[in-house]
C-alpha cells in the first residue's frame, strides 16, 4: 500500500493545513498541464482526497499502521512473527494468580520482521507494533466463571499490541540479527 504522506512529503502527525499546502505545491509541480505526468498528478491528487477528509484518513491511517506513540504518531513496522516461548507464559499465569491483578509482559521477545517492510520514521525511530499472546487481565488466565470471561472467551488468554520503539542505527538488510532491552523485555530480532 502506498504512504500517501510521503507522496505529499508530510509527517505523520502533520495537521489539515499542512496537507493542503503540501498538496498545492505538489500539484502544481506534478500537474500535466504545467509539465507533469498524468500518473503523478493522479498520485498526489488520490493522497489529498484520502488524507484531507478526517473519516477517510482516520480508516487508512489504521490500515497502514499508523499508531500514537508518547503522544506523536508513528507508522508502525509490523514483524511476520513474534514468539513467546511457553516459559514466559507460564510465568504470567504464575504472576497473574499471585498478585491477583494480572501481569505487565515480561521476558524475551523474538521477532521476525521483513526487510520491505522495515518504515523509519523523521526522527530515526521505528516502531515495532508485534501481536502478543498474554494472560488475559480479565479473568487473570482463569477463563471466567465457567469459561464465559467476555474478553478471551474462556481461553484464558488474550492478544495485545505492544508497541517497541528502537533508533535505527544505519541500513538493516535480510539476515541482520541485534537485540535490546525495552522495558521488561528483551527483545531479539531478525530481518527476514
């Protein structure tokens, strides 16, 4: 899918005006009547139509990622898989039933993210956006009363997104392995 802020040269987190401004100058340069290609002008036509009304840009921001983040918006990277192992499940359950108040996420985080889809945002940052399997807070793993807890269903667990920023540090191309810590986490990734 295409980023349509980019076509128009804006911010994620930019407002209406600036996407008009930045729509006017684009069009004039991209307009065929003044020079321009067709397929161009269709481009940042198509961009302003999405990004200018507030329904239409609030269904395509979710639809390429577009999460807030510390108070800015970020286009999130979305990994192909994240994997918790079995261990770190059975420690939350563990937490879940002793603290009566469920558990934070904790423990190793192995993701897998695709090298086309790796997006750094202005400031350097990417912002990983993995599915998580936890405990769910609802139930604290039990399923409910005979297993009609609302938010998991009965299965005593549920999926959440985490958001993991880290700075990129120059280019990451397939087979690039590094790790940090973040948070409770410490978070192993590979660039498929």
């Amino acid at each position: 899918m295409e980023d349509y802020y980019r076509i128009l040269g804006c911010d994620y987190d930019c407002d209406e005006a600036r996407i008009r401004s930045a729509y006017r100058a684009m069009a004039k340069n991209s307009h065929p009547d003044h020079g321009g290609e067709q397929v161009s002008f269709v481009r940042v036509k198509e961009a302003f139509d999405t990004l200018s009304d507030s329904e239409k840009r609030e269904r395509y921001d979710r639809e390429i990622g577009i999460r807030v983040f510390e108070g800015r918006r970020y286009r999130t990277t979305k990994p192909s898989r994240t994997i918790r192992s079995e261990r770190d499940i059975y420690d939350d359950i563990k937490e879940a039933v002793k603290t009566k108040t469920g558990s934070e996420l904790e423990g190793g985080l192995y993701v897998e993210i695709d090298e086309d889809e790796i997006v750094v945002n202005s400031d350097g940052v990417v912002l990983l956006a993995p599915e998580l399997e936890i405990v769910c807070p609802a139930c604290m793993g039990f399923g409910g009363w005979l297993g009609n807890c609302e938010r998991c269903g009965g299965s005593g667990r549920a999926k959440t997104v985490e958001l993991i920023p880290f700075h990129l540090e120059g280019v990451l191309t397939a087979d690039d392995r590094f790790s940090f810590q973040y948070k409770k986490f410490k978070v192993q990734v590979k660039v498929v």
